[in-house]
C-alpha cells in the first residue's frame, strides 16, 4: 500500500531514508566482491572475465566468442518488427539532435593583442558504453549512451552488455548499437565488464571513459575504477518525484509512480501533493493498475519500502521538498508548471505539465536519460556530449605581455617558495641576457 503521510518532521526523515536507500552493511560486503572481480580481471584478463561470465551469468564462452560478429547484427535486423525499426530511428533523430545542439564550442580572446587566451574540446580517445542486459533488454539505453559519443567525435566506441540465454544479445541492443554507430560488442556484463573497460584485456581494450548504468554491483566497479577511466556518475535505483494539485489527473499519477517502481525493487517513486482528495485517489488508482501487472512482485516491493505520499499546504512547500530530495526525475503535474519552475533547484530532469509524462524522456525527447541519483543531482548533471569531451586551456605571451607582469609573477613565486618559477620569467625578460 502508497503511504501518505502530512507532518513535516515524518516527511524529511523519510525522504532522508529513501534517498540513502543504497548506503547500507549489505552494500559494504558487495564492495568486497566487486574489489576481488576488479583485481582478477586487471591481472588475468580474459581468463578472469570469462571465469566470471561463468560464475555470474551462467554463460560459457572463450575469448573468442565475447565479440560480436557482423553476421549477428545482420540476423537482429531480421529479428526485430518494422515498426521498432522506425521507433529506433526516430529516437535517433531526437536524441542526436538535441545532443548536437550540446557540442561546446573552441574559443579564444585577445587582450591588447600581445595576450591570446582561450579553450579548446578534445574527445577522449575510446568510449566504453555499458548497457544493462541479460533478462531485459533496453535498446534506449544504448541510444542515451552512444549518441553523445559519436556526436563528441570520440574515434572509438565500445559497447559491452551481459549475455542472455544460449549467449545471445537482444536483437533491439544490437540493432539499437548499429543505428547509434556502434559496431565494437563485447558479451559481458557486471564488475568484470567494468573491470575489463578500465584496464583492458587481450580482447576488450582498455578505455578512457565508461558510462551507462547498472546495477549495484556495476555501480560499485564504476566507483572503484574511477581515477584509472573517467565515468559519467555513480547511477542507483531509479526514482522519480511528482509534483501534483488539484488539477492533476490520479490514473495518470499513478501510471507514472509505477513506470518508477516498475524498474527495481528498490526503486522510488513519491508524489508530494497540495490536494489531500488527490492522494486518496491516487492510491487508489495504483493499486488498481497493480492487478495483473506483469511486473507486480517487484513493482510491490519498491512501493512498500520507497513509494510515499506527502501532502503539504502549498507548492512553495513541495517544492521545498523536492529540492531536499534532488530527485532524479521530477514531474510538475501543475496548472501552471512554468510558474513553479523558478522553485526548483536540484533535479536530474524536469517535467513540466499534465502531457509529459516521464516516459517520454526515457525513449526520444532528446534530452539524456542517464541521470544522477540518489541526491546527486545537488552537484551532478545528465550525462552528455560534456562526458566524452575534456578541455584544453589555450595561453598564448607575447615578449611585451610577459614583461608588463613579469614582476607580478616574480612576487607571487617567490612568496611560495619557488625560486624557478621566477627565474623561468626574469631570465626572458632581462635585456643582458
């Protein structure tokens, strides 16, 4: 059953609770597994990789069967309806040219014209993109993942993603990976994916960068591997907060808590309303679209552990809330959306009215839906063509620039201690010399 609960003492302890959901003892001891995989894979390869496949997956393969071949990609075009075909094109075209619109810009500034400063964006070498798989399959993900790759002109793109039955890859990934640019596939998921992206292996090349998301135990690979490869975030559960008022429509609430919770059992899903009449008929509504749901025993448990109500005495003070929260996503099932905007601070992605529901941005508005979680969004942002890029500061001196604040310099170097760095200056502006 939803929970409603209206005392603001309760709300910010359990919104507290739900947001630390993934800090706890059994996290810790997962830690130590992901730590030993990492450790296998950097010293053995794809011996560790393969060992793992085993252990985890229950997939045997040899190394040279974690590639996928130009003969699967062919056979997943035949594999798939027409009409997923035309989907998966047309989420191309959106997220592409939302991304593309994203792309920053080299630039650089004149002073005086003796001082010439500025910035210039670069791609990393190699992308490795992980991409959930096994029992589901999420072609979505491979789009959210390898467009902004290839709109960042990274040379190289890797994609890994877990094996399922009989070692097959869904047909939507790999035609997914194919419409996205991707051809380079390995057959692999988990700690040991992760492992095998960072430091590399006879098969799998090392990478620069890995984004995607996982599960727990990926995520937990991402953390510990960061320092050797870039990563887009640290992704937990999905969740989503909604906004709503009297307005708002329950069946359509309730659909969207539970498109949330659908995901994960640990899964959040809190709407925070100013109509008490709503939040009754709200879980009402979900627990009606509950009956036969094909995913309802997960579906329960995310609702029962990490699905809230909250009603409050005005949107002032949801949005209060929600920005206590820094939801991953959040919906405004408002009147007027664009007027409580301005309130919203920390939000991976924001919904604005009664005909955007979350799902939209998951499959093609454009805009990522790798966001960040769990209360990151304080400090983090989707991922984006920004991920795979870095930037280079541009300095240009000319002998009367470097002379008008070699003195400046010299100061300030030697105040630190560094005698060479204000010999590097004086020696270039000294005339005997």
């Amino acid at each position: 059953m939803l929970r409603i609960i209206n005392q603001q003492a309760d709300v910010t302890a359990e919104l507290q609770r739900i947001c630390e959901r993934t800090n706890d003892e059994q996290v810790l001891h997962k830690e130590a597994t992901v730590r030993e995989v990492l450790q296998a894979v950097k010293r053995q390869g794809d011996k560790a990789v393969l060992h793992y496949t085993a252990e985890f997956d229950n997939q045997i393969l040899n190394a040279e069967e974690l590639r996928v071949t130009d003969s699967e990609f062919d056979e997943a075009y035949k594999n798939i309806s027409k009409d997923l075909l035309e989907g998966i094109r047309l989420a191309c075209s959106k997220i592409e040219k939302f991304h593309r619109q994203r792309v920053p810009k080299n630039w650089v500034s004149f002073e005086d014209d003796e001082v010439v400063l500025g910035k210039r964006y670069t791609p990393v070498d190699t992308a490795g993109l992980y991409v959930p798989g096994g029992r589901a399959s999420y072609p979505s993900t491979v789009l959210m993942n390898a467009i902004p790759a290839k709109v960042a002109g990274v040379p190289r793109r890797v994609m890994v993603t877990p094996p399922g039955a009989e070692k097959r890859i869904s047909p939507a990934v790999l035609v997914a990976a194919r419409e996205a640019g991707i051809d380079e596939i390995y057959r692999v998921g988990g700690a040991q994916a992760i492992g095998a992206l960072a430091y590399g292996t006879q098969t799998i090349p090392k990478v620069n960068v890995i984004t995607g998301p996982g599960n727990i135990y990926v995520t937990l690979a991402k953390k510990l591997v960061y320092g050797t490869v870039g990563i887009d975030s640290l992704a937990g559960p999905s969740e989503i907060l909604i906004i709503a008022d009297q307005t708002a429509n329950p069946v359509h609430v309730a659909a969207d808590l539970l498109a949330q919770a659908e995901h994960d059992p640990m899964a959040a899903a809190i709407l925070i309303t100013t109509d008490a009449g709503l939040a009754k008929n709200v879980q009402v509504a979900l627990e009606r679209q509950l009956v036969d749901h094909p995913r309802r025993l997960n579906t329960e448990k995310a609702i029962a552990h990490y699905g809230l109500v909250v009603v409050v005495e005005s949107l002032e003070v949801a949005a209060q809330f929600s920005n206590e929260f820094a939801p991953e996503h959040l919906e405004l099932e408002v009147s007027d959306p664009w007027k409580l905007l301005p309130s919203i601070r920390h939000a991976g992605a924001i919904f604005l009215g009664h005909s955007t529901p979350e799902a939209v941005g998951d499959y093609l508005a454009g805009p990522n839906h790798t966001l960040p979680t769990s209360g990151a969004a304080r400090y983090a942002s989707a991922l984006g063509v920004e991920t795979f890029l870095k930037h280079s500061s541009i300095i240009h001196y000319s002998p009367t620039a470097l002379d008008k604040v070699a003195g400046a310099i010299d100061v300030l170097a030697t105040s630190e201690g560094l005698p060479s760095h204000a010999d590097s200056v004086r020696r270039r502006v000294q005339k005997d010399e």
